[in-house]
C-alpha cells in the first residue's frame, strides 16, 4: 500500500531496474510518464484545482478530496487559480485548518481562472514539469468542458495522472445526469421569476429575464418550468421572436396581461425571415474560443415592446447565479463527487470522471465526457412548452 511513483529517483530506479519500470508500473524510459498503474499505489503527495467560472460546491469538492486524501497519509497541494497555477508554480499546502469551515461557502479557496496551457507558449511543458518539480502523483481538476477538456487531452498525450470532477452551473457536461453547482442556479433563477410575476402583474408588464447556460438552455428550461414563465427560449429550440410575441398575445387575449419571459445567453435571435443573429458582450474569443455572451435579454425586449406595443422591462441577473452559498443537494452532491474522486485516484484510476447515473456515483472516461456538450432534448422543452402562451 505504501508504493508511490518513484519518478523523483528515475536514475538510482533504472539502474535496479533494467525493464525500467517500476512495481508501480511508472516506465522510465518515456519522456512524461507519470505511474500510479497498479491500484495497490498511494498518491502520497496529491494536487487540487479549480478551473473556470466559479460556481457553488467548489469548497465542498475541496473539503472531500482533501478530508478523504488526508485520512489515508496523503498530502494535499492547492494548485492556485486552475491550470495557471501549473503553468507558474502556484502551490500552496491543505490541511484541516484549511478546509475547516468551507463546506457551506460559495466561490473556490483556492482560487480559479480560464487558463488554456495549450494556448501559452511553452503552458503543457511548464504544467509537466512543475508537477514533477512538486513532486506530486496525482491531480485532481475540477471544473466544466473547458477545464476537463485539458485534462483529457494531457492524459491522452502524457499519461498525466488525474482526475476530473463535473463542475458547472450549465449543466452540459456529457456523461453524467448533473453537474454540481447547476441545483444553486436554478434556485436563484427561480427565485428571482418568482419576485419579477409580482412586479410584472402590478404593471402589467412583459418582465424577460437573461438567464446564463451558454450554447445549452438547461438553466432557462429548469428554471422557467419551477417559475412558471410563459415563453422559454433557449439555443437548442430556435423559437421565432414572432412565435414568441404570438404567444404572449395570446395570453393577453385570455385577460392575462403580464408575462415573464425566460431567454438564455446563448439563444440567438431567430426571426421568421430566416435571419438569425447572436448577441454578444464581446466577440474576441477567450483562449478556449468562446465569446463573451450577454445582452440577447435586451434586444429581445425592445423587439417584444416594438412588435405588441406592451411595456417591457429586463432583468439579467448575470453573476448572481454564480455566488453564494450552495443549496444543500448540492452540497451533497459536491461531497460525493469529491469522495469519488479521491477514491479514483487511490485505486490509480486515471482519466476518470466522477459522474452522477441516477442517484450512483460511478466513474466515466474524461474524453466521455467532454466530447461533445450536453443539450436539452426536446421532451424537456415540450415539458416547458405547455404552459406557454
């Protein structure tokens, strides 16, 4: 049980080895291998980080990987703001006076960017070579398709030795029914429907509400079923803007003269005309190639106002959905994750994702998962769709 990775003594280990390659299955000769094959082997030395937007749970992740890691004689290394902390050396010790207290906190201890190695000149050399120079076994990375999407490809292409866990508020990654940090969005999202019905109805108002999900409408269908809205529009279902002012004529006819409208980030404006436009805060790509989005709730409105004549008004509620304390399903959720986790990486079971089947945590492959996005399927929007208008 005791058997780690003996990459720190390659040379004196070669020597005694002439097969070069260790009992723990680590083969020397090849320029990036990382060992932990046999699952009889303890990462003594295991590294966390967080990529991507924040979200709740992070601390929750954090808290069971390092616990569990902690209680078999492991040590465990923050790996400071996502993958940049590889790329610069940005380390920094865990133990129980760190992850005291931080199971109901929102946000991420040790920080996050959106750092792509694979973008930075020299980044995956760097990220390598500063996990041997930590003497690290194993990785554990938290974060959506764009953080596990590195991890996945460095697996792939250097036997890199980790683990990933599902975080997004989104909920597009593949291979596993939630992401942790999806339940608080929701919430919040209800929430805020739920007040906008009351202020929308004393005026007589078109209330739309911008909700976040990016290229999926997971958070918009959810949300929008649990807040009663009257339309939903999301990038999977292209409904025409002059579908949608339909609908909310048709219920002005039935006496209902207030709507909430529920539009994600990512729905680009679609008209009958066959134009579609998308809406964005800024078209420069980030380094993993998305835009940022924002703004579609405010064109959608003016278009609403132009084409009925009610007065409509807009809430994009934005970062909100990201902060705060998480619900406690997801809670529970991260802490299973982050037991899986931990777990995956003692029975050296790299490449892994936790993932959610039904109400089991099981473990998928990281190119499983992040292949392609997780979009909503049309039952779902049916679901949403019957109460429209």
């Amino acid at each position: 049980m005791g058997c780690a990775p003996k990459w720190r003594n390659w040379q004196t280990r070669r020597t005694q080895n002439p097969v070069g390659e260790t009992p723990c299955g680590f083969k020397s000769h090849l320029r990036h291998s990382w060992g932990l094959q046999d699952s009889r082997c303890v990462a003594k030395r295991l590294g966390i980080l967080t990529g991507g937007g924040d979200c709740p749970g992070l601390n929750a992740v954090i808290r069971a990987v390092a616990r569990r890691s902690l209680d078999r004689g492991s040590e465990v290394i923050a790996v400071r703001e996502g993958w940049r902390g590889l790329v610069d050396a940005k380390f920094e010790p865990l133990g129980p006076r760190e992850i005291s207290g931080i199971l109901p906190r929102g946000g991420t201890i040790i920080g996050t960017s959106r750092t792509n190695p694979y973008k930075i000149e020299g980044g995956v050399d760097q990220v390598l070579a500063n996990f041997k120079e930590q003497r690290l076994d194993a990785l554990v990375a938290i974060g959506g398709e764009d953080t596990l999407g590195v991890a996945a490809r460095l697996h792939a292409e250097h036997d890199f030795p980790v683990v990933g866990v599902p975080k997004t508020i989104d909920n597009d990654l593949s291979a596993t029914d939630y992401t942790f940090g999806f339940d608080t969005a929701v919430f919040i999202c209800t929430q805020a429907i739920d007040r906008l019905h009351t202020t929308a109805e004393s005026h007589n108002r078109v209330m739309v509400v911008e909700v976040m999900g990016r290229h999926t409408g997971w958070i918009a269908v959810m949300s929008g079923i649990a807040g009663g809205a009257d339309v939903i529009l999301i990038p999977e279902q292209p409904v025409t803007v002059e579908r949608a002012c339909a609908e909310l004529e048709r219920r002005h006819e039935r006496g209902k003269d207030f709507s909430i409208v529920v539009v994600s980030e990512g729905y680009e404006l679609t008209y009958e005309s066959g134009e579609r436009r998308q809406v964005a805060q800024e078209l420069r790509p980030d380094e993993f190639g998305h835009v940022r989005l924002g703004g579609v709730g405010h064109a959608l409105a003016a278009d609403i106002e132009e084409r009925t004549g009610y007065e409509t008004r807009v809430t994009v509620l934005g970062h909100v959905q990201r902060g705060g304390s998480p619900t406690p399903r997801d809670r529970i959720l991260a802490t299973r994750y982050g037991l899986k986790a931990a777990d995956l990486v003692h029975e050296g079971k790299f490449g892994r994702m936790a993932a959610l089947h039904g109400d089991a945590i099981v473990d998928v492959s990281l190119g499983e998962a992040t292949k392609e996005l997780k979009t909503v399927p049309p039952e779902w929007y049916e679901t949403a769709k019957a109460f429209f208008g």
